[in-house]
C-alpha cells in the first residue's frame, strides 16, 4: 500500500506552527493554569475563614471563663447570623463538653463547603475548640469568572499577535519566496522577464538580489551562448564544406597521384623494352673481341652505351623521385657498417674519377669502424650521388676528399668535400630544389637536378640531415648527418639471390635454357648472349601456352621468363609450371621491364631465384648463369 505524501508549504507550516503553539497554550492554562488558580484560590478563602474563625476565638474567651454562657450564645448566634456562608458552628470545652451549640447538629461537607476549626486559648492554656463549616462556593465561582476573564483576554491579546505576526510571515517572508519560486519555474523555462518581488532590506531581499543578478547573468551568458552557437554551427558548416572540398582535392590528388604512378611505371617498362635491346647489343658489340670494327665504330658503341646508361639513370631518378613524393618508397632501418658501405662506393666511383683524373682521399682512420642506423641500399645512393657530384663538377687534377667526425647528439657527420668552383649563396639556396641545374647553359655535365633531391628526402627518410657549405672558387663540402650507434651490432647481410648448387653438366652435354619472351629484340639479345657460352644450348616461347608444351618436352635446365607476357604473365607461367612434378625443381629467373624495388619483391615471393631488370646487364647476366649452370667454355 503506498503512502500518501503531503507536500506543506512555508504558508502552511506558518499556520501549522500557529495553531500548535495557540493548541498548547490553550492546554496550558486549561489543564495546569486554572486548576493550580482555584487551588490557590481555595486556599485564600478558607485562610480568610480561619482568621474569622481565630479572631472569634479570641472573643469567646471572657465568657467562656466567667461561665456567662447567655452572653457566649449571643455572640456565636450574632456571628453566624453575619457570616451567611457559615454553618455548623461549634464550641467545645478542653473536657470534651459542648458549650455551643446545646444539641450537636450532624452535616456532611458539600460542594464548595471546607471545615475550618481553631483552639481557644488564653494564657498559652487551652481552652477548648472552636470548628464551623464555611460554604465558598460563591466566592470561588466569583474568582473563577474572574479568572476565565483574565485567560480569555489573554489568549485573544496573543491569538491577535499571533495573527499579525502571520501577516508580517505573509508579506515579508512567505509571498516574496511564493513569487521568487515562480520565478525560478519561469527561469527554467528560459523567462528571463519575469516580475520579481520588491526588493527590501532583508535577507529575503537579498535572495532576491542574488537571484536576479544570477538570472541576468545567465541571460547574458544564454544570449553569447546563442551567438557563439550560431557561429559554430556557421564555423561546423564551413568545415564540413571545406572538408568536402578537401576531401575532394585528395581523392583528387590520390586520382593523379595514382595515375602518374601507373603513368610513370608504365612508361618505366616502355622505356626499358627498347633499352634493353639497345644496351644489351651495344654490350654485345663492345665485348666483341673480333678485328672487324674500326676504331671510331668502336668510340661510336662506347657513346651509344653511355648515353644509353644515363638515360636508364635518369629513369630510375625519376621513378625515385616520384615514390618518394607518393610515400611509396620503403625504407628498411637496420644497422650498417658504414666502411662496408663506403669501400662499395669506391670500387663503383673509381672508374669516374680515373677518367676526370680526380683523387679521392678517404681521411677516415682503418682503425675506427662506425656503425650506423640507416638503409643500407639508399646510403650507397645518396654516397654515390654525392661522391659523383664531386667528380663531375671539379675541376681537371682536382681533389675529393671524405672526413666522419661524431656529434655531440650521438650522430656522425659526414662531410665529401671537392675542389670545384663552390656555390654562391643563391644557387645554396636552390641546390635541393627539383630539376634545378645550376650554370646548366655553361656545364657539359649531363642530368637532370633531381640527384640532390632524391638525396636530401632519402636522409630525412632515414632520420638525418644535409647540408652544404661552399665558397665560390675554393669549393664545396657536402655532409650529411645519421644517427650513430652506441652498442654494436652487426647484422647479416642479405642477398636477393639465393644461392643454388650448379648442375655441373657434363663436359659432352650442354645444358638447356628455356627463354619465354614475346618480344623479338629482347629475345634476339639473349640470344645473342648465350652464343657465347658454348656449353649452353638455348630454346624459346614466344607465349606461355607454347613455353609450357616446351618444358614438359624438354626439361630444360633453367626458364627465363619475361613477365608481361601474352594469355597469361610470368607469375601465373611460373605457378602453372611448378604443379609439373618434373618442372617443379627447376629453377625460374625473371626478366622484367618493371623494375621498382616492389616489383623485385613480388617476384622474389612468387618463386623465381633470381630477377633481373630490363635493360639487361651483361656481366650481372653473366653471373646468374654462371652460378646456376656453370661457366664452361666462352668463345
């Protein structure tokens, strides 16, 4: 069963408060006032009859001793007639002998009735006792009118404060809260006009002020909170258009981006089709060792080659470039030796600097071997670019010279400095800029400003810094800074091929490779190649479907397979050829166009031994077939 809640306001519980006090005043003087005032009253009255009573005595005392009882009878008679409220007045002797009245009267006390008695005594000796019954029944009621008169005009003086009391609670206290609580509904819902009580000087007005200093305050606070809702919701909406509009310059972006990487790798692989053939011919014809080409033929195959391996340089720049800028390039972090790193560089540049008659000092202590965090394939290229720099652009005799030295912050620096002109400080400041060539209408040096490019975002990449400082006529130094490390710990090397024992053929039986590619010029130059080796027979597929009748027929020692092929690509030829339980074991090596680090990757995963990139180069190609078939006999 649910209890019933009353909800009392300060209204009722100031009437409430009223009527128990006035409740337990009324009890008061009902139950303990009036009745201790007619005790009290009794008792006056009936001290009043004793000293009648007593003074009466004093009176009966002469007659009493001179035996004048007629004279004693008048006196008691005379006393009584007087005070009618009397009755049943008695005196008796000391002895016991009624003296007064001469026959005893019996009478029991009633209402408003109380027996008074008194000794006679004269000279400290008793005489005897004078008893009466004294009615004060009218006196007691006269006093108690009197009485209900008095609490009446007291209760109603203090019902009347009571009551303007109550007015003063009304209007002072409980009507201005009454209307201040309205207020706050009013306030709750968002009125910030509502009428107020007046203010006074109180602590109810100062409720009030407080209340109205806070309403105005979040009025003010509701109204710049309006108006910065209204600015967000403004702000919220230009956002969301300028994250439209910047969503749809990336997706725009990564359109482009997306289109100039399939552009420029599908370029990439057009590109090395025709340089294929045309370096690898032109190796053909420079490793000729026949007396039928003249002197200036032979000049004219070294031009051909070289502008044919600085138009394959300046393709892979621009492939770099391009997946540095799309974030594509991966960079693997691990630590590397940075003599090892910096001998392989020597051995490549050497050549370089022998045409230019450059010297290259390495003033770098034997005894002092750094390790650093870095890739270990882009340190050699931004060493080459850099150390290739300082040959091309000294000057005839000049001098390159390598110096480390370690940072403060636990980095090595790295400086290459030549001998060339040096830079002003305004080509400084384009130096790393994209297709930037400097004094390029007065250099006979080829390319094309990105190698500096690609350099500066390959050490940012691993973590380092480049700079230059050159003065112009006395030089220029390049360094670069990389993290050094502390603890050393030196990693194995890895190799993207994977070494595999030789077939070691017998010397009166050839081995056999199968070549798979769709493209005459490329074919011709294998083939080309593989004349040289006598103990090497070669056969071809122009198609997969054809190359995979072929290796079932044959069994040839080892497939080159080109991987943009006809019907189906290299990856699917491959995969169909190790379900041959008699092909399975032979080993694959790619021969692409498509030649990103990526791409290399991809084809390592899927199966082949080995991937060599179009344009082929001779002596790499030399070297696979070496290691996998065996050298025998060349003509």
């Amino acid at each position: 069963m649910s209890k019933i809640k009353f909800k009392l306001g300060l209204r009722g519980k100031s009437i409430l408060i009223a009527f128990i006090s006035s409740f337990i005043l009324f009890s008061f003087f009902l139950f303990y006032a009036i009745p201790a005032m007619e005790k009290q009253a009794v008792s006056l009255l009936k001290k009043t009859s004793q000293q009648h009573l007593q003074t009466l005595s004093i009176g009966v005392v002469g007659p009493l001793l001179k035996r004048q009882y007629a004279a004693l009878y008048e006196l008691l008679d005379s006393q009584q007639a007087e005070n009618s409220g009397w009755k049943n007045l008695t005196l008796v002797t000391e002895e016991g002998l009624m003296v007064y009245p001469l026959i005893a009267e019996k009478s029991e006390l009633s209402q408003g009735e109380v027996f008074i008695e008194t000794d006679v005594v004269f000279l400290d000796e008793k005489l005897g006792k004078l008893s009466l019954i004294s009615n004060i029944s009218n006196e007691l009621e006269e006093l108690r009118l009197q009485l209900y008169r008095n609490i009446l005009a007291v209760l109603f003086t203090l019902f009347f404060l009571l009551i303007i009391i109550l007015f003063f609670i009304e209007k002072k206290i409980t009507s201005p809260l009454a209307k201040l609580n309205l207020a706050f509904m009013q306030l709750a819902r968002q009125n910030y006009s509502y009428e107020l009580p007046e203010y006074t000087n109180d602590e109810v007005g100062e409720v009030i002020a407080g209340f109205k200093t806070m309403r105005d305050k979040m009025h003010s606070h509701k109204t710049e909170m309006n108006g910065l809702y209204e600015s967000e919701k403004l702000m919220t909406e230009k956002l969301r258009l300028l994250v439209k509009d910047v969503e749809a310059e990336r997706h725009n972006a990564e359109k482009a981006n997306e289109a100039k990487s399939q552009f420029l790798s599908s370029m990439s692989h057009e590109l090395r089709t025709p340089m294929n053939a045309i370096l690898g011919f032109g190796q053909l014809l420079d490793m000729n060792d026949e007396e039928n080409l003249t002197l200036e033929q032979r000049e004219g195959i070294k031009e051909i080659l070289n502008a044919g391996n600085h138009l394959l340089n300046l393709i892979n720049e621009v492939l770099d470039l391009s997946k540095i800028e799309s974030g594509e390039l991966k960079i693997s972090m691990e630590s590397v030796n940075f003599s090892t790193v910096l001998n392989e560089c020597f051995a490549l540049i050497n050549p370089l600097a022998e045409q230019g008659q450059i010297s290259i000092f390495n003033s770098i202590s034997p005894k002092l071997d750094y390790y650093l965090r870095a890739d270990n394939v882009r340190l050699k290229q931004v060493l080459l670019n850099l150390l290739s720099n300082a040959i091309k652009y000294n000057r005839q005799q000049g001098n390159v010279t390598l110096t480390a030295k370690k940072t403060n912050d636990k980095r090595l620096r790295i400086l290459i400095t030549d001998t060339g002109q040096g830079l002003s400080s305004d080509q400084q400041q384009k130096l790393f800029q994209p297709f930037e060539r400097l004094d390029s209408e007065f250099s006979t040096v080829e390319g094309t400003g990105i190698g500096l490019v690609i350099s500066k975002r390959l050490v940012e990449l691993m973590g380092g810094v480049i700079g230059v400082i050159s003065t112009p006529g006395l030089g220029s130094t390049f360094w670069i800074e990389l993290d050094l490390i502390e603890e050393i710990t030196v990693l194995p090397d890895e190799t993207t091929l994977i070494e595999t024992p030789s077939l070691n053929t017998l010397p009166d039986q050839n081995a056999l490779i199968l070549y798979v590619e769709d493209n005459p010029a490329n074919l011709k130059v294998i083939e080309q190649l593989i004349k040289k080796r006598t103990n090497i027979n070669l056969i071809s597929a122009p198609s997969p479907l054809l190359a995979l009748d072929i290796a079932q027929a044959h069994r040839p020692d080892l497939i080159l397979l080109d991987i943009n092929l006809p019907e189906m690509d290299g990856y699917e030829l491959l995969s169909r050829l190790r379900t041959y339980e008699h092909l399975k074991n032979i080993p694959a090596v790619a021969i692409s166009a498509n030649a990103t680090r990526k791409d290399v990757k991809k084809g390592l995963d899927a199966g082949f031994i080995d991937y060599l990139t179009k344009p082929i180069d001779v002596k790499q190609f030399y070297k696979m077939i070496d290691l996998l078939i065996g050298k025998g006999d060349s003509q």
